[in-house]
C-alpha cells in the first residue's frame, strides 16, 4: 500500500531512560535498536516522520521537533508535535514500543478518519488506555497546552475534557490484534525479556 502523505507520525524520544540506566531508544532489540524498528515501521505508514527529542542525538535519524515545554513528560511531547504539525492527523508513538505494527497504525488511523469529531482516537489494552500508540487531531495542542500551562502532565485526564474514541481490547481482538503489541520496555530485564 502507498504512504498516507495526510498524515504524520512522532516518535517521542525525549525520556530520560532512568529505569533503563541508558537511553532506551539506541538500546538493541534482535540486533536493531528500538528507534530504528519504530522509524522503520512509521516510515512504512506516511513520509511525515518527525522524532520529538534532542536534535543533538536525534537529527542523524530524522527531522527533530523539540518541546515547548520542557520536563514535562510525554505530555510536553505530544504538545511540540502537534504543535508543529502540518497535517490535520497525527500518529504518537513511544520509542519503546518495539512490537507495534504497520497493520496497527493503519487501523488506529482509519478508525480516526472515520470519527471526524474524535480529537484522539486511542486503544485500551492491558486494563488501561494507550496514549503513547495514539492518533491525534491537531487542534489537540490546544487541550495539551492549557493542561500544560496549569501544571497537568496525565495525558489520560484529557481525554474526558475532549471528544475522545475509544478502541477496545475486544474490538482490537477482533481486527486481529493482541493486547501484547502495546508492550513497552523500560528496563534491561523488560529488554533481556523480549529478546527470548
């Protein structure tokens, strides 16, 4: 299928990786880093590939967006990238989570295409949501700066103060999903783990 040029993509790379002593983006997974597996699947979803962290460690990789906010958390991350986005849909990915597909991310953009009202379109997996393997509209900045400015970082708090489509683990089954593509790593047992 041909790249989907309506919509962008940001790998948040900004954490400081304390519980994994190094950062969690060079660190190798079957002999690729983790931010390589998430640039090559995002590559393979729009040419809009956008990492939000340090232009000093990310640019070799990719066009960078730095915070507005900084020491903020994943938050102040989304914030930068819709801030600087052109286009009107935004997929938001960590960069520790290595098992996410392309089939993934053209399900949770159709499912937003689809909702027009929806200003995140975001799964609930493994007893909670997932905000960091979400699609967001634009006009989401606005929520995530006025949260930001009043010093609230909980991304999930935000999603009852907007229209927000939920995807369900059962409906994700259904489309042929597991639970487990939302794995993330944080830590060198997580990582030791995932390589068996």
């Amino acid at each position: 299928m041909e790249l989907d040029s309506a919509v962008s993509a940001f790998i948040l790379a900004g954490g400081k990786s304390i519980r994994m002593g190094s950062d969690k983006a060079f660190a190798p997974l079957h002999g690729r880093t983790l931010l390589a597996r998430i640039l090559d699947v995002a590559r393979s979803l729009t040419p809009n590939v956008y990492i939000v962290g340090e232009p000093g460690k990310y640019a070799p990789f990719a066009a960078v967006v730095e915070d507005v906010y900084t020491n903020c958390g994943p938050l102040g991350g989304i914030h930068a990238a819709l801030h600087s986005s052109a286009t009107d849909l935004n997929v938001v990915l960590a960069v520790d989570v290595p098992f996410v597909s392309l089939a993934l991310l053209r399900f949770m953009v159709s499912r937003a295409k689809k909702s027009a009202r929806s200003l995140v379109t975001v799964a609930r997996a493994n007893g909670g949501l997932q905000p960091l393997c979400a699609v967001y509209r634009r006009e989401f900045a606005e929520v995530s700066e006025k949260a930001l400015r009043s010093g609230r970082y909980k991304i999930d708090a935000l999603f009852g103060e907007s229209k927000t489509q939920v995807v369900s683990q059962e409906e994700l089954e259904v489309a042929g999903f597991s639970p487990a593509i939302f794995r993330n790593l944080n830590t060198p047992d997580e990582l030791a783990e995932a390589e068996k």
